[in-house]
C-alpha cells in the first residue's frame, strides 16, 4: 500500500505538469462543431480554446473507464457472493 502511494506521488506531478503545459501552448479558439455536413458554416458549433475541448475529452474518458471498472467490480462482487454459501461468520475449506 505504501507503493502506491509513493507511486502516486513520482507518477501524479509530472502529469499535472504536462497537463498544465498543454493548457499554457493551447489557448487559441478553435470552433467545435457538432455539424458533419458543412465545416465552413456549421449550424451547430462553439468557438472554445482547444485545450477544453482536449481536457473535457479526457474527462469523459476517466469517467466513462470508471463506470465500466465500477459495474464490471459490482458483477465481480454479486457473483462471488452468489457462489458462496452462507455460514456463521467461520471459514468455509473449498474442495
């Protein structure tokens, strides 16, 4: 457990680092635009520095990869727990 935490801490500034450097270099607006058919004009589109466009992505990756890790644990839990048979707080032995 220590590890991990002396990991978090050699692998986490770094990161905040470079995240913040992209933040710095890209500033500039860039139009995200939600219309596949017209690039010029599009109907619909936002003008936002690209460095939120990148940064909201990433977040909505983290999130999405911790939902999925979430269910696929709570599927994990559910059935271990089905396979296990009930018994007064001892040790059962497997076979």
């Amino acid at each position: 457990m220590m590890t991990v935490k002396l990991l978090r801490w050699i692998v986490l500034p770094p990161i905040v680092l470079l995240v913040m450097a992209l933040a710095v270099a890209n500033r500039g607006s860039v139009t995200f635009s939600l219309d596949p058919f017209d690039s010029i004009s599009p109907s619909i589109g936002l003008e936002v520095p690209l460095f939120l466009i990148v940064l909201i992505s990433v977040l909505v990756g983290i999130l999405i990869g911790g939902m999925g890790a979430w269910t696929q644990a709570k599927r994990k839990a559910a059935r271990s727990k089905a396979s296990l048979p009930e018994t007064n707080g001892l040790p059962v032995l497997r076979e």
